[in-house]
C-alpha cells in the first residue's frame, strides 16, 4: 500500500512511504515545505523538516516514531550536521523521543535539490500489527 500524506508535497514518479503489512519503508525525504521550496536556515531547520517530513508518512501509514527501527541520514557536509549534534539530538528527542534506531550517516556530494544540506529515509515495523505467515 502506498502513503502519500496530503501534508506533503505530491508526489510524482515516488511514494513518500510504501506499507507491506507491519513494514514501512520511508522513502527519503528532504527538507521541501508544502510549497516545495526547501526551509531556509541551516542543518538543523533542515534536519527538523525533514525528519518532521518522515513522521508524517509513518504516521499516515498507521506508524508512530517508536516504531522506526532504522534510519539512514545523508549528508551533503558531514562536519556541518556533527557540529550541530547537540542541537540536532536535542529536535530528534523533541519529535521521536528517547527511543533510537539502528542509523547510519552517509556524506554524500549533492542531492536531488541542490539547496538541500540532508536526507533521510528510515524502516519502521509497526507494533501490535499480526502478520500471517503461510504454513508449507
């Protein structure tokens, strides 16, 4: 099933998350606003953005922050986000939470909007979901 938050922008050749029983895969998500400019201030504003962009489709697709299970930040300038740690930390604690997934942090030389400083995508497996699994 695919999850398009009408919170977000349309989406147009992607899914903004696709939901295979108690799975979610979250595609990755910049820091666009609703009007698809990308928000003005720096890693940290961006970071919040985005992330908030992220919570938006787990929560569209039945998901809450405790539920992400990974997360996969990239990055176009890794010093500028490590120097902003704290801060950063401090918004993800905000929005998600003390709960952390499995994450990782990848320096990349651009992405897809060139004002664009961060980009993530994430797992969640939905809590309390049944799955029926086929007996062979």
């Amino acid at each position: 099933m695919t999850v398009n938050p009408a919170a977000l922008p349309a989406p147009s050749g992607y899914a903004h998350a696709v939901r295979a029983g108690s799975t979610v895969y979250l595609g990755g998500q910049t820091a666009l606003d609703k009007e698809m400019r990308i928000v003005e201030g720096g890693i940290v504003e961006q970071f919040v953005q985005a992330f908030r962009n992220v919570l938006t489709s787990l929560e569209e697709a039945g998901g809450k922050p405790e539920d992400l299970v990974s997360v996969t930040i990239y990055l176009t300038d890794v010093d500028d986000y490590m120097a902003h740690g704290r801060e950063i930390g401090r918004r993800w604690r905000e929005m998600a939470g003390s709960n952390y997934p499995a994450m990782a942090g990848i320096g990349v030389s651009r992405l897809w909007q060139k004002e664009a400083l961060i980009e993530i995508q994430g797992v969640a497996v939905i809590q309390g979901v049944a799955v029926i699994q086929d007996e062979a």
